[in-house]
C-alpha cells in the first residue's frame, strides 16, 4: 500500500500533468486562432483563382483539426483531473481504513 506521502506526490503529478495537457490545449488554439487565421486570411487577400481557394479550404481544414484537437486535450486533462481525484479518495480512505485496522481504532463494536 502507498504512503500518505506516496498518494499526496502521485496526486500533485497528476494535477500538473492535467494542467500541462492545458496548457498545450491553449497554445494550439492560440496557433489555430492567430497563427493559421491570420495567414490564411492574408493569402486569401494576396492571392485569388481556384487554386486560392482550394488551398485556403485546406488550410481551414487544418485549423480546424487544430482546434479539435485542442478541445480534445482540454477533455483529457479533465479526465485526468477527475480520475486523480477520485483515485486519491479512494486510496486515502484505504489508507485510513489500514491505520485503524493496524492500531485497533475500529473494531466494530463487539
């Protein structure tokens, strides 16, 4: 079984690789946003035809993944987030449920 220390430090692993995963999540939007955005929307003004136009459906294609692909970053550091938590109950529980065990604090009454 893990220590109290153990569970605290897998725990805060945890919170901050959730935060990391949101932290990319936000940089890809950003890129999306104003990176991809704004070039496209200077090509679109530089450059016309039907190739113009193809290539700009691409590359709205390609913000769009970015972006999906950020929300889905988004949803996983949630998830993590989540998971943590409700591992971190359970395992202080059993944690404390073993201590009493181990020092007689709750025998049940008889």
């Amino acid at each position: 079984m893990a220590s109290k220390f153990q569970i605290q430090l897998q725990y805060r692993t945890a919170l901050q690789q959730a935060s990391r995963l949101e932290e990319l999540a936000e940089n890809l939007l950003r890129t999306a946003r104003t990176g991809v955005g704004e070039t496209m929307s200077e090509l679109q003004i530089c450059w016309t035809g039907e190739n113009s136009r193809a290539y700009l459906a691409k590359g709205d294609r390609l913000k769009n993944k970015i972006i999906d692909t950020a929300n889905d970053l988004k949803r996983a550091a949630a998830a993590i987030r989540r998971i943590a938590t409700n591992t971190y109950n359970a395992e202080m529980r059993a944690l404390e449920l073993a201590n009493r065990r181990t020092y007689g604090g709750g025998g049940g009454g008889r």
